[in-house]
C-alpha cells in the first residue's frame, strides 16, 4: 500500500478516501465504550441496551392488559360440569374452602371448541383469535391475592400491594435499557387512572428514568390522546436545547456535590430523552403511514374494536422502535359483576380483532419470535353467580396466556378443578408469573435488585420461581 503525501493540497475526495479508516475507528471505539458501560450493570441515566445476564428468549414485551378481570370460566376454562350443576351449591368441601357454602354456580352462555392442531380450548367469542391457537400459550392455574381491585392490580403490576414498589415495565427498563436513544424503553399506552393509578407504571425508588411514559389513560379514545408536554410551541429547538444545557450544567454540579446521586443521575437522563423524544415521537404516534391492508388487519375505523386496534397498532410500531416494554390497557369495562354473558361478547368484539391482528402483524414482520406478547387481567370471576346473572372477583384462579418470545406454543399448563375455584395442576403464582417473563428476556430475578433503603429489593420479593416447562 502506497503512503499518502499529506503535504499536498488536499480535496474533499482525497480527504474522504484517505481518511475512511479513521473514522471507521472512531465508530468502533464508540460502541466499544457503550457496550464496556453496558457490562458494569445498570446505570440510571444510560438510554442504551445493557447486557442481559443470559441469553435472552425475547427482546421485548407487550402486556394487554384487560382491566376489570375476564371471567376465565366463560373463554379459556371450560366446565363440563360447572354447566351441568348450574344452580346448585358449591360446597366449600369440594374445593378445599373453608367455608361451608360459596353460592349457587353459574354456567357459561358460550360453546367451547378445540382450535389448531395443538387442540386448545377457546370459548365462540374468538372467532380470530382462535386461529392463532397454535402459537398460544394458554396458563390456566395462575393465582394471586388481593380480591379488590386495588390490592390486585398492584400485585399484578408490581408483584406486591404493600409499599410502593417499581412496576415490571420499570424493572425491565432498569434491568435491560433502551435499545433506543430516542425513546424511553417503557411505554404505557392507555393506563388505568384508578385502582393504583401512578403506581402501576412507575418507578418507585428506581431512578426517574425507569417510570413508563403514558400516553393517555384508559378513559381517553387513544385517537384523542397525547403525551403531556411533548411540544412547546412557543420555542424552537435550538432555544429549547439552550435552556436544557443550562440546566443540565446545574443538573451536574449537583450530581456531583452528592457524589452520584441515583435520583439526580435519573433527573439528568429523563430531561435528555425528553429532549430528543420531541422529533420521534410524533412519528410514530401517527398511524397515517401505516397501509390500507394493515389498518384493516387491526380492525381501526370499524366500530367497537377502533380504540383498541390503534392501541395494538402502536404497541407494534413502539416494539419495532425498540421500547423494551409495552403496556396497552383497556377501560375498566372487565368488570361484570351483573351480565357476564352481554358484557364477555361486548369486550371480546373490542378486543378479538385487534389482538389477533397484532399477533399476525408481529408474525409476518419476523418479530414474534424476539417479542412475548402477554394476556391477562388482574384476577378471574367466580365460578358462582352474583346478581343473578353475573360472576364476582376470583384471585383463587384464572387463566393468562402468552405468545412469542421464546415460549411453547400450542401448549395448555395447569389446571383447574371441575367448577374453575382452584389450581388442582401446575399452580402458577403471580410472582412465578414474573420470574419467567424476566427469565424470558434474559434476566435471573434473584440477581435483578436494587438497595433502597438498606435492603435489595426485586420485582419477586423473596418468592418465585421460573415456570421452565412453559419456554421453548
């Protein structure tokens, strides 16, 4: 190889071609620096992937939320003789409870029948999510505490009700990071305002930076929601990006009068992502780029399922972004303490289409592979009748699934007992729930803590334990 003669005059051209190496290096050097950073651990205000403590099954996760608690007797449990006895007591005896007398039973309006070749069980109201059966990971034994919707939407969100602790989405920001400099790695879409409220998205004694950011909340049409604070009007970028400096430069003289503050290192990084969060986010909010074909394929523009269709849409185009965790939630309209039959077919015509939709879209576009996509609520609905024609809460038992991400498809774990009260096979607690979804993407929940307080916390507390018959 020939040596350039520098003291020439040098052209753009010459100067690129001569050059091209160096800044090669420079770029290598680069991401050598991030990913050396990435291996200490987490660090409170780096926006960039960290390394996962094994290899992970999933990159990501969208949690569908449906708020309120379906009844798992009348989709994905079906009870032979729960409609055989309809009307006639449950005894406490027959299902290990204490008490002598639960109430009359009540059996399920809907057929069930078997779909895919794996045979799973799913109730009429699914005539698209059924054709997805085959990928399905159908958890029918899983278990919490707290029959009150606040107790039971905190233990879901948080793993516990007591204190307040980080939401799964802020310890999956903590554990894993963004895979985006623009974007926060946990989004919120649609969140519930009650039962927790804040709680169920934030990020308690984790560093700021670790909260979800929202956007809207489950009462508000997602079409007509924003994120708070997301454009300022009245200020150009560059004097915006002005202002940010000064504070930041104070921002750091404080981090450093206090010798690395968590919280102060969260501050600095949340205002840094919401700087740059301003060119991105409206992007992607809209869905005006998305194809006739693919709108259709959510179900957006038709009816009932409208609000959730753009939900799931986004949820897709934030995972494709490289958010880490994704919630979308529906309103509180789970709830059916009075006619569960007229308010299971109402939901489902909200929620069928656009979540098989989002299970298709992931599918076609190679991502469902690296994304566990989850279903659930906060609890299941009695096997007995309230109201007359109505289910009431059921911690005792209650069925979730999940779909991608490293996990069996096809596969039905756990079971019930003949009316749907207990787990009789397989029990799955809340916290096992949370172990595996954290194993999924890579990360040991025993090691995944934080000192607060002068005590290491994690999302399991001292319990949980991976369910490794559910992964692949």
């Amino acid at each position: 190889m020939s040596c350039y003669n520098f003291s020439q005059s040098l052209n753009r051209r010459d100067l690129l071609r001569a050059s091209a190496c160096g800044f090669g290096s420079l770029a290598l050097s680069a991401m050598a620096g991030r990913r050396a950073l990435a291996a200490t651990g987490p660090n409170a205000d780096a926006p960039f992937a960290r390394v996962a403590h094994f290899t992970p099954r999933a990159k990501r996760v969208i949690f569908l939320f449906m708020w309120g608690g379906p009844s798992h007797v009348d989709l994905f449990d079906p009870k032979p003789r729960l409609n055989r006895d309809a009307g006639k007591e449950l005894h406490g005896k027959d299902v290990g409870s204490e008490r002598e007398k639960l109430g009359p039973l009540l059996g399920s309006p809907f057929q069930f029948a078997q779909h895919g070749q794996s045979g799973i069980w799913m109730s009429e109201l699914f005539p698209h999510l059924s054709r997805h059966a085959d990928k399905l990971c159908v958890v029918r034994s899983v278990h919490t505490e707290g029959s009150a919707h606040g107790e039971a939407l905190l233990r879901l969100h948080t793993g516990q009700a007591n204190l307040v602790r980080p939401s799964v989405g802020a310890w999956v920001s903590y554990g894993l990071g963004s895979e985006s400099d623009n974007l926060p790695a946990f989004i919120t879409i649609s969140p519930p305002r009650g039962h927790g409220g804040v709680q169920n998205y934030g990020n308690a004694f984790l560093p700021a930076i670790h909260q979800g950011t929202a956007i809207g909340s489950a009462e508000i049409p997602i079409a007509d929601a924003s994120i708070a604070n997301l454009t300022n009007p009245d200020l150009k970028p560059g004097l915006q990006r002005s202002q940010l400096d000064l504070i930041q430069s104070l921002n750091r003289k404080h981090l450093w009068a206090t010798k690395g503050d968590p919280g102060v290192e969260g501050l600095i990084g949340s205002y840094e992502l919401a700087f740059r969060m301003q060119s991105t986010m409206p992007q992607i909010m809209s869905i005006e780029d998305e194809s006739k074909e693919t709108l259709a394929l959510y179900g957006v523009k038709t009816g009932a399922a409208d609000n959730l269709a753009r939900q799931c849409l986004l949820a897709r185009k934030f995972a494709e972004r490289g958010v880490r965790y994704i919630q979308v939630s529906t309103d509180y309209t789970w709830d059916h303490h009075k006619k569960v039959k007229e308010g299971s077919i109402a939901e489902m015509g909200k929620a069928d289409q656009p979540i098989a939709g989002l299970l298709t879209d992931l599918d076609q576009r190679g991502m469902l592979d690296d994304t566990l996509v989850l279903w659930s609520g906060e609890f299941g609905r009695t096997p007995m009748v309230e109201n007359g024609d109505g289910r009431n809460h059921h911690p005792q038992a209650f069925t979730v699934w999940m779909a991608g991400g490293g996990v069996r498809p096809g596969l039905t774990y756990g079971a019930t007992d003949e009316f749907g009260y207990r787990p009789v096979e397989h029990p799955v607690h809340m916290h096992d729930l949370h172990a595996t979804l954290l194993h999924a993407l890579g990360m040991d929940h025993e090691r995944l803590t934080y000192c607060h307080a002068g005590r290491d916390f994690r999302l399991t507390d001292v319990y949980g334990k991976v369910v490794h018959d559910i992964l692949a």
